[in-house]
C-alpha cells in the first residue's frame, strides 16, 4: 500500500521522507537497510516478497534488515500540516498528519457512510436527511401510544396502520375501542350516534323543573338524588308510606333521574291507595302498609 500523497501535505515533505518506490511520503516511515532508508510499509513488504528481495534495499542495495518503524520519522511526519482525505469532496479540514485519520473517520461532514437498511453511502452531513426519508428505514407503528409494538419499514408504514387492531375509535374520550381502519369506519359511524342520543338525552334532563329528591340509602350510607334535572330544587324524600297516611306524592307521578347520569332511566313512583279511603273514617291495621312501588322504564 503507497504512503501518504505528496498533495495532501500543506507543508513540505523532507526529501529523505519520500519513498523511492512509489515516490509518496514514507508513512508510516519504515527502516530497510543499516543505512536506514526509509520506504513505505506497504512499498517494502512488495520489495520482500518479489524478485527484489535478494537485491537489496532499493536505494543502497544493502542486505535489508527486519522491517521496523522509526518512530524518531514517524513525529517528524505527524507534525506536518496534512489536508483532509476527502477535500476533493469538499472538506476544509486541515492539521497535523497525525490526527487526520481520526478526524477522516469520525468528524469529517464529507466522509461517506453507509446505510445498513437500504445499502446505499451517504454523506454523512446528508445521512440524518437521509435516515427521515430512507424507504427501507425501521420506523415504529403510528399507534404504538395505543399500545402496538410492531416496527417496519417505513415503505410499508400506511399499510401495516391499515390492518393495524389498535387504531382508536374518534371519539377516544368517551369510547375505548380499538380495531382495525376498516372495522373502524361502521364503529364510528355508530358510536357517534350514540353518543348524540346520550347527549339529547342529558341535556334534557337538565331541563326538567320537577322537583329532586334526597333520600338515604342506610342512617351511616350515602344519599341518593333521584328525579327532576339540574334545575329542579330539592326536596325531602317521601317519609315511609304507612296505612292510613296521606300518600305525598301523586299517584303516577313519574320522576326524571339524576341528569347527572346521561344513561339514566326514569323512576316511576307508583302508591297503591288504600283499600278504604280515609273520608269513610275506617281505621287501617298498624301493620298493614300501603304499598309502594318502583318501576324503571327503560327508554
């Protein structure tokens, strides 16, 4: 392999540094002979194995020796000013020889890389460009936030979110389903009904005047509103209805529930009366009560 180009130094090369075989700089610097010419390490192991060997060094035609580098030459050569490897594709980069091969392999913008997913090089100041467009680029599913944890690629993309079961129903707030795009069209055409109806619905329990009543489930349990919409007022749910009382509320008087609940269903309260009435001055038994009756009607 030749040693470093003679143009790609900045500062000039000392004579006694050129290889006499491929007419490049010796580096690394190696020691042929006694007389310690040096060549290219590359240029003399092409010197050993040929013809040339049993002639001698190129240049003195000494017995050559083991092959060894000065390291005396070698800072001699690393302290010259070297241009970049790549500066015919653009790279301003210039410093000391020595540092050139970390800069070409790691830093310089003009080196070329190379794509692993589309086996193509880029430059690498144009890969991140690169890596957002490659067709054949890994990306993740558009809903792995729902909870998909494929990875394809991206050429493929639209079509794996088409068969995709984890695309989310529009009205994701209100509705937990996840399906495929296709299944998905009919569900939400559906769910967006319901959710219409459900809406009616409760807007016009809010609207309802009729009274709310309050009423303990247990002495040490939570209170339960039943009937009437948000503007209704409250008041105290009927007492116990025993033989002989006066019935508080209507027969048949129908009671709207809690429009806080936009499912909720009507409340019927229905008393049966007595089989006397109280006019005729009969006297009912203490344990006989009227009966009281709740019906939920569904919509």
């Amino acid at each position: 392999m030749p040693g470093a180009p003679l143009e790609s130094f900045v500062d000039t090369v000392p004579e006694p540094l050129i290889c006499a075989v491929c007419s490049e700089a010796s580096y690394p610097p190696v020691i042929a002979c006694a007389a310690e010419h040096v060549f290219c390490d590359g240029c003399l192991k092409q010197v050993r194995d040929g013809e040339g060997a049993a002639q001698g060094c190129p240049t003195c035609r000494q017995p050559l020796q083991e092959q060894r580098v000065s390291m005396v030459l070698k800072r001699v050569l690393d302290g010259l000013k070297f241009k970049c490897r790549y500066a015919w594709s653009g790279c301003e980069w210039a410093a000391a020889a020595g540092e050139e091969e970390a800069h070409a392999k790691s830093d310089c913008d003009f080196r070329l890389v190379h794509c692993e997913h589309c086996n193509g090089d880029r430059l690498a100041r144009d890969f991140p460009r690169h890596a957002q467009f490659c067709i054949a680029w890994p990306v993740d599913c558009s809903n792995k936030t729902n909870g998909c944890i494929a990875s394809i690629k991206r050429a493929q993309a639209e079509a794996h979110t088409s068969v995709c079961p984890y695309n989310k129903c529009i009205n994701y707030n209100q509705c937990n389903t996840s399906t495929t795009k296709e299944l998905l069209v009919t569900h939400e055409a559906a769910c967006t009904r319901l959710l219409l109806r459900l809406r009616e619905a409760e807007n016009a329990g809010r609207n309802d005047p009729m009274p709310r009543y309050r009423y303990p489930a247990s002495p040490k349990g939570p209170s339960f509103v039943v009937g009437g919409g948000r503007k209704g007022s409250f008041v105290p749910y009927p007492p116990r209805i025993t033989g002989g009382s006066p019935s508080p509320t209507p027969r048949g008087r129908t009671v709207a529930a809690d429009s806080t609940d936009i499912s909720s269903r009507a409340i019927q309260l229905s008393v049966a009366g007595p089989k006397r009435s109280l006019a005729e001055g009969s006297q009912s038994s203490p344990k006989k009560r009227r009966k009281e009756e709740v019906v939920f009607l569904d919509d």
